[in-house]
C-alpha cells in the first residue's frame, strides 16, 4: 500500500485544497468538528519503532488506543446524532467496538511497518534518529492527520446512517420501503446521481442494500428515507457493474463494521498477514486455519495480538464496576428473585478466560442489560458444592454462545458468578 493507493481512494473526486474532504453531517453541519491527535503519543511511537519495535507482527498499544479513542468517539458521535439511536443493543454496540478496534490495529500495523522499512539507510546502517523522523514525516502526518480526519468523518457518517438502518427495521412493517434521497453536497459526486435521480425505492430486505447505501463511496452524502410508496425493482438493472469503494462494501447497520475488511490497511489474504503469521504453527495446525479464508473482524489470532494491548484496560473496568456495580442488584423477568454482584463477582468475571476476552470484560459494565436480554435456561448442579444450585443464562458475544453464571447459596444468597464461552457448562443443567 502507497500514500497514491489511500489519497486516491480517499480524494479522488471532491477534494479540497487542503488536501482531505469536509462531510458535513447529515443534520448539515461540519463533521468531526473536535478532533486532535496526542503528539506525545505519536513521538512515543517513534521512538519505539526506531528503537526495534517488531512492527512485523505486533501492534504498538498506546499508538492503537490514541487511533481507537479517535474512531470510537466519532461512532459515538454519530449514533448520537441519529435521530432515533438504537437502544438496549449492546451486541450491535459490542461489535462496532470491536471492529474499530480491529481496524485501529491495521491501521498503526500500517504506519508502523512503513516508518520502519525506511530505517535502514543505502549503507546499510541505522539512520540518525532525526534523518529518519525527517523522512518518515509524510507517513505520519497521512497516518494521524489527513487521513484520520477522513476515517474519522466517514466513522461518524456511517454510525449515524446505521443507527437510521436499525430504526428502518424496527419500523419495516409499517413502513415497508426505502428510497434513495438527493445528497446534500453542493458539489455531488457523480456515481450516486442516478440513485436519486431515478427515484430508486426498494424494500427494507432487498439484497441490494447488503453492498449499495449512501456511505458506500468515500465523501457520499446521500441518505435513505423510509416510506410506504411503492418499490421500483425494476430499476435495479440501471445499476449492474457499479461497485462501493474498497472499504465501504459493507452495510454497517448489519453486520455493525464501520469499516469493511477490504480496506488498503488489511492484508489481501491470511498468509500476507502478519498477526496470522505470528500464530504458533503448531495452533494454526490444531485449529484448522492452514487454508483459513480472511475473515479479519473474526480472527483469533487478530485478537490474540490485541489482548496484550487489552490487559490494561481490566484494572479499569474492576475499578468502574467496584464504584458502579458491587453490591447492586440485578433481575430477569423470568427468574424469580434478586441477583448480587459482589466484589468476587467482579473478580471472577474479569479473570475468566474466553474466546473474546475484551467484550466479555466489557459486557460486565452493563450486565444488568445483558441479562435482562438473555435466555434464562434454569437451574443446575454446581460440581465443586453439592449445596449450591447454579442458574444459566444463554447470551452471545460477536455471534458466539456464551453462559452466564449465577450461583444460589443454602442461606438465600443469590450472586453473579462468572461467565463461560464452552458448551459444556450446560451439562451441568438439571433434566
């Protein structure tokens, strides 16, 4: 990838003279209005590469949370700014997380791996400190300048229009359709034109909307609007050939990714990726991924190297659910009585393996959310004390299954446990 491959993806039609393109949000004013980039951190990072930081393979983790901090905040932003956010979905929140984060760790690989292939000078010895950071100054004012203003304006664009998408679902039947609307630039990009022009209506489910919406090109400023007019499908065919833009494929109101994993910051395939080839052969073998297809928003070994940038965060979560949670109450409508989170409830939550290791830790600062939305399965045998009954609540996390536990003791007590990503928990539940 090339500063050419992402300034013509990003500015190829619609830029400006300094050099990025302004969205202005859908309620017309400036996107992205505060934003800034620790410059501590960015010369942290320099430092760090220049002095043999393994930008092969790993992701640097104060560079990753400054990135992350940037495009969460304008997801937040604009799911704020929707005119009916969605509520009480924390999976679709879990994984617009998750894919920044994930997008985040490509994109300081990126920077990283190319401020480190210019360290070696024609004479084969390091370069001097200042050469280099003179030389590399493009790569990082692209990086954390230009072109995070542009991820961070489309962040808060395409979390506003998937907030919008989740509204349209919950309203489709009464509202059964979509159409196209005019962009609101004063200087259209062409591609979208016959969109509105043509008065392209389709139904909330349409297959179409899985690859062509506004925000599928860089700088689009067109948005749907729901309505019970007839569909026009036959105005499909008008659009056969015309593609999104690498990156913005993706539907977000969907599958809850801001970004596609087609963007230039990720590899082309698992065998070009470096967090893949860091993987123990031997794991890789195990697990059945020597012929693994690319599927980077759920990749173990992506978020094998983004746990060690995760581990900090977990004295912050004990420390907000000891100042929020401990001692509080929780309940579900179909489980009789009143459920405690101790101090040990805290404990054994954030010290509990599991496949996705962050979000589970996470979920724990809105439990009480996540349980009223769980399956309430019933109760059980717990196999270390044959006095306690153990009660199961079924969840997911990113798609995947997962258990929350709920111990009751002889005294009445009734507290939150722990949680658990394997099945076989449930053979504990009695028939």
């Amino acid at each position: 990838m090339t500063v050419q491959d992402i300034d013509g993806l990003y500015y190829g039609e619609g830029h400006c003279s300094c050099c990025h393109p302004h969205f202005p949000s859908p309620h017309g004013r400036s996107a992205g209005a505060s934003f800034s980039f620790s410059a501590d951190v960015l010369a942290a990072f320099m430092r760090k590469v220049y002095r043999g930081f393994d930008t092969a393979a790993g992701v640097e983790p104060a560079m990753w949370r400054e990135v992350l901090r940037i495009v969460n905040s304008a997801t937040v932003e604009g799911l704020a700014e929707a005119g009916a956010p969605p509520t009480h979905e924390t999976g679709f929140y879990a994984a617009l997380r998750h894919s920044n984060e994930v997008f985040a760790a490509f994109k300081v690989h990126n920077m990283g791996r190319l401020m480190a292939s210019r360290l070696i000078g024609a004479d084969g010895k390091l370069k001097p400190f200042g050469k280099w950071a003179e030389e590399v100054a493009p790569i990082t004012s692209h990086h954390v300048g230009a072109w995070l203003r542009t991820e961070y304006d489309t962040a808060l664009i395409r979390a506003h229009n998937a907030a919008d998408w989740r509204r349209f679902e919950r309203d489709k039947d009464v509202m059964p359709n979509l159409r196209w609307m005019p962009t609101t630039s004063p200087t259209p990009e062409s591609s979208h034109r016959a969109f509105w022009e043509l008065r392209l209506t389709l139904p909330v489910g349409d297959p179409f909307w899985n690859e062509h919406h506004p925000g599928d090109r860089w700088n689009c400023k067109c948005s749907l609007e729901q309505t019970d007019e007839p569909a026009t499908p036959e105005l499909k065919a008008e659009f056969d050939g015309l593609r999104p833009q690498r990156g913005l494929e993706n539907n977000t109101g969907r599958d809850g990714r801001t970004f596609s994993d087609n963007h230039p910051y990720f590899p082309e395939s698992c065998a070009k990726c470096g967090f893949y080839r860091k993987a123990n052969i031997k794991n890789r073998i195990l697990g059945g991924f020597t012929n693994r297809q690319k599927d980077c928003y759920n990749c173990p070994f992506i978020d094998g190297c983004l746990y060690g940038t995760e581990k900090g965060e977990i004295k912050d979560i004990k420390k907000a659910a000891r100042q929020t949670l401990q001692g509080a109450s929780l309940s579900h409508p179909d489980f009789n009585g009143k459920i405690t989170v101790s101090r040990r409830s805290i404990d054994e939550w954030t010290n509990q393996p599991h496949i996705h290791y962050a979000e589970k830790n996470r979920m724990l600062l809105y439990i009480d959310d996540v349980l009223k939305q769980s399956k309430y399965l019933g109760p059980g045998n717990d196999k270390t004390d044959g006095n306690v009954t153990i009660h199961l609540f079924e969840t997911s996390i990113r798609g995947d299954k997962t258990w929350i536990i709920v111990k009751e003791y002889t005294d009445g007590n009734t507290i939150l446990y722990s949680i658990s990503d394997s099945a076989n928990i449930l053979k504990s539940l009695r028939k």
